[in-house]
C-alpha cells in the first residue's frame, strides 16, 4: 500500500470552492487515513468463500487486503497461493496469528502512553500530526485491520477459533483493542509497578549489561513487527 498525499484546495470563486469540496469528499472516499499516512481504501469485502476472497483480492489494494496477503516475506501469512494460481487460506497460519494476537493482546510490557507515543511518532514520519486521542484512534484501527483479516480467513478457511479468540478479536474488530488490553487504570498501573519491582530485585538480568541489551533488542523487535517501524 503505497500512501496517498490528500492536500486541502482553495479558491476564490464560489462556483469553483463548491466544485473542489465535491472532488475532495470523493478522493477522500476512496483512501483511509492510517498511520501510515493516507492510503487507498479497500473495496468490497472478503466474503465467506474463497471465490469471494480472491474477488476481493483482486480489485482491492487497502489495509485489510494487505493484511490478508501480506507484505513479501511475510511471516505466517493469512493466505497464499494454492497450486492453481488464485489465493487460498493457509489454515495454520490463521490458528498461529489467532493465538498469537491473543498473547499480543495479554501483554501489558509496554505502558499505553508508550504504545500512543510511538503511534504518533510513526505518523509523523508518514507526513501526519496527530494528537494523542488521533494517534488512539489509529493505533485501535491499525489492530481491528488485522483482527479483522483473522476473522475472515477463519471463516473462508472453515476454522473454528477458541471462545478466547473469537472474543478478542471481535472485540479488535470493533475498535477496542487498547481498551481491551488496557481496560483497567489500576490493572496498568499493577503492570508497570510489578515491571519495575523487577526491574530493582537483586541479582536479576535487569541490572546486568547483558539484560539490556536484551532489552533493547526487545523493543527494536517491537517496534519493527507491531509498528513497521525499521532501524
């Protein structure tokens, strides 16, 4: 997905402001905003077959497209080309990122502030200001994306997900992932207290130059699978 710069028109003529309005509603139709920056919106849906899907496929381009197929290299991709040509669903991938987007979505070693901070810092280098309420709300998009392409290669794929898993992800689906992750002032505040608990126990990696390296490359993986982000 290529992103798409939107730029705001003006004019010194009614006739002519009313017209630019009118071609600017309609580019804006056809992309979605992401962190990302603005890139082309998908049309139609997967469906439920695997015709549908590679219908879909075949004239989208958008976020839940990409996220199906994949970028080159990707790991455990949703879906894949079967022998005859046309995309198919690789159903132990969708089991793997299934489980794993349950595990994602238990992990509290970020703190959210962090998480919003690192939204907005990838949308500003894709050409984006965003607040920290913007930088949610795409943060919260970016993952309903994905759980959403889970949720449809499950069903064209005839996988029965656990009650866990299809609990989670629609909950994603609907845009509630860091409400879902953290849903609790108290329950991030316990996180992070029990972080730095161990952070200050004698004799733990955590104060060894070996655990922070550890460390850091911990969070440059982070940063790369989640955020996209590459150093």
């Amino acid at each position: 997905m290529r992103p798409i710069p939107i730029y705001e028109k003006s004019s010194d003529g009614g006739g002519a402001r009313a017209s630019l309005r009118a071609q600017n509603r309609q580019v804006k139709q056809d992309v979605e905003m992401t962190l990302d920056g603005y890139v082309e919106a998908d049309k139609g849906t997967p469906g439920s077959t695997r015709e549908s899907l590679n219908e879909f496929l075949d004239r989208s381009n958008g976020p839940l497209a990409g996220a199906l197929v994949g970028e080159p290299g990707e790991r455990n991709p949703l879906v894949e080309f079967g022998d005859d040509g046309s995309f198919q669903v690789n159903k132990g991938n969708v089991r793997t990122r299934a489980a794993e987007f349950v595990r994602d979505s238990m992990d509290f070693q970020y703190p959210k502030d962090y998480l919003i901070s690192l939204a907005r810092d990838k949308a500003r280098d894709n050409g984006m200001m965003l607040d920290n309420a913007e930088a949610e709300r795409l943060y919260n998009d970016e993952y309903a994306t994905k759980a959403k392409a889970i949720l449809a290669a499950a069903r064209i794929g005839d996988i029965k997900l656990s009650e866990p898993q299809h609990r989670r992800l629609k909950d994603a689906e609907r845009g509630r992932y860091l409400d879902m992750q953290y849903g609790s002032a108290d329950r991030e505040r316990g996180s992070l207290a029990n972080a730095a608990a161990r952070q200050r126990r004698p004799g733990t990696y955590a104060r060894t130059a070996e655990a922070r390296a550890i460390q850091q490359q911990k969070r440059k993986e982070f940063m790369e699978y989640v955020h996209g982000i590459d150093f």
